[in-house]
C-alpha cells in the first residue's frame, strides 16, 4: 500500500451534485466537482492540489496547443451494491500514460502521485459515482505543456490533471462500420500507440466522410498497403472467425489497449482459441461470405464492448449475424462488467478498491 500524500485540498463551495440528472446524461458532458492538479517544473513534479472543477488560463503562446506536446488516458470507477467504489486496472493506464510520455518526450509520472491523486480524487467526489447498472465514473488524467514560447522544442514545464464525470453506454446499439482505404490513422513507426491529442483530431476527417455515409465509424487499415485491419475508430478491434478469437497483434501503430488485454484475458480462461496476428479485410469478407464470421466487435474503455452490426467496404454494405446472450460478445461484455461491479470474483485482481 502506497504511504498517504499530503495533497492540498480546496473543497467546492456549492456541490453541483443536485443538479444531476442521470436519466438525461450525455457522455463527457457533465463534470463532478473536483479535479485533481499538479505542474512540473524545474526538473521535478510540483505540490500536488485537488481543487473544484473549473476553467483554467494559459498563455496564448502555449507550447501544447502550437506544437501538440499533449496526452491523456481513459478509465473508469464503479460502485457495487454495498456502496463500495473501485477502480478498473488503474496502474495499468498508469503504464501506458507513462510510455505515451516518453514517446512525446514528456515527463513521466510517479505511480504514488498518480494512485495518490486518483484516489483522494475520487473518494472527495465519491458521489459522483453512480450505482445504476450500466453506468460508471469515467476518468481522464492527462497532461499537456505550459510553456509560452513559440519554438518547436519540448516544453520545460508540464501540468497533470484528472477530471472525471459520471456516464452511461457510449454506444446504444450495435455499430455500422465501413474499411477506410484513403486516410490513415497511424504508420508504423508513428505514435499510434501512444494516447496524444493529434492521433485523434487527424482522425475526425475520415471520420466524419464515413459519418456522412451513413456509417457510425471506421475500421483503419494499414498505412503502406491498406490490407491489415489495425483499429476500429478509437477501439481495438475483434473477430471472432470459427470459434476463434481473432485481433490485430500490437505494433507501433494500434494502442494498447486494457479493455482489449481483459478481453483477452477471459477469452484464454474459457479456453477460446486466440489469435494476435494480422488480419485482412479480405479475410474477415471470405469468413462472412462463407458463413465463419460469427461476430465483429470493438473494444475500449468509454464503449466497453461494441458490437458490429454491418462492414462495408467499396459501396458494399456485409450484415453480421445478429448478436445472442450466448455469443462471446455479450458474455465477455457481461463478465467484464460482474466483475467491475463486484458479482463475480475478481481471479486476475484487476479491481483496485478507493
């Protein structure tokens, strides 16, 4: 157990806690009161301060908003019956927080300060936390460069922040995608893996003509032959292909994501065949054509488990199979969330208690 921190704490003077509505609530709109601060300067992280949510001043030459020195993670914490909060696999965006930061040559961050931060942040706002099935606390820590210089160059000074805010399912219902075969999300080489800003706004284009179409999201394929299937919109993609688990295998250019390693994880313990590896869109098209892609589905923190409904690809719209309590799909989903919740035990430790 980490030792306690002394953070600095300003409570809010009015709680916007009443005002919630969790029957009208749109996904990363709604904030709770608090956030937690700290700054880096000087070569070292600064004395750390949760303060009430609120806007900011930074100069307008700031390095980060010129030059794209940014990043951010997301998770999530969840509520059992007994009222008990935890959070999902917290050290694990941790991890990758840190080699995002490394990759855009950003200081990277104590865990104590980061589990310190995070807990005291959400035990202050711990009402926040809904305990209606289906919603969660989700969580954005991030960072970004604060000096006001105009120079292409790392920023010498950096701030850490965690904001939170009470959500329910992203998507709400099952997606229509389309292969994207002009634009590219990320080359290897690149820094797909990582979780800065400019992965996401580069993004929003393609997204947006696919949009237009009529489809929900992409599914990106690679940069050099636009072949290999890489990630769905801002999800690791999967397939399940005659009883096999099938998902591209990490490189430089698909992030790494923790929903897709639980997924995996429980995949393994049902003894599903798994396969990390390249796969084609013209594969996944062959198995739909002879009747082996039994399901398509995304995977990620904000969307949890998404299901694929259509995939299209050259003015060609493929329907998949219609989902089932008994697909793997629904019961990993469903797993994922007994256990987040405190219905099924938890034999990986995943679970961090608040």
């Amino acid at each position: 157990m980490l030792d306690t921190l002394t953070i600095r704490t300003q409570r809010t003077s009015a709680s916007r806690l009443p005002e919630l509505d969790l029957n009208h609530l749109e996904f990363g709109k709604v904030f709770s009161d608090h956030m937690f601060v700290v700054d880096f300067r000087d070569g070292e992280w600064q004395e750390p301060q949760i303060v009430p949510y609120g806007d900011m001043t930074v100069s307008p030459a700031n390095s980060a908003l010129h030059y794209g020195q940014s990043i951010f993670e997301g998770m999530k914490a969840y509520k059992n019956e007994q009222g008990d909060i935890a959070l999902f696999r917290p050290t694990d965006n941790l991890h990758r927080l840190n080699a995002s930061a490394e990759r855009m040559c950003m200081p990277t961050l104590p865990e104590e300060l980061f589990m310190q931060g995070l807990t005291q942040l959400i035990r202050l706002d711990a009402g926040w936390v809904p305990n209606v099935a289906g919603m969660s606390l989700y969580i954005r820590p991030y960072m970004f460069a604060t000096d006001g210089m105009l120079g292409v160059r790392p920023s010498d000074t950096y701030r850490f922040m965690i904001i939170t805010c009470p959500v329910a399912a992203f998507y709400n219902k099952p997606l229509r995608v389309r292969f994207e075969e002009k634009y590219v999300r990320s080359a290897e080489g690149g820094a797909g893996f990582a979780k800065n800003a400019g992965n996401y706004g580069a993004a929003m284009y393609p997204t947006k003509l696919a949009q237009q179409e009529g489809y929900n999201q992409l599914i990106w394929t690679d940069a050099s032959e636009h072949r290999y299937v890489e990630e769905s919109g801002t999800m690791n993609a999967m397939f399940v292909i005659d009883g096999r688990l099938i998902t591209p295998a990490l490189s430089s250019s698909i992030l790494d994501g923790i929903t897709r390693r639980s997924v995996l994880q429980l995949a393994h313990d049902w003894d599903m065949p798994v396969e990390e590896r390249k796969v084609s869109a013209k594969e996944i098209l062959e198995a739909h054509a002879n009747g082996m892609l039994e399901e398509a589905f995304g995977v990620g923190t904000a969307a949890t488990i998404a299901p694929i409904s259509v995939i299209g690809q050259h003015g060609q719209d493929y329907t998949l199979p219609a989902t089932s309590e008994a697909s793997f799909s629904k019961r990993v989903a469903a797993e994922l969330d007994a256990i987040r919740t405190g219905a099924a035990p938890d034999t990986h430790g995943w679970m961090v208690q608040v």
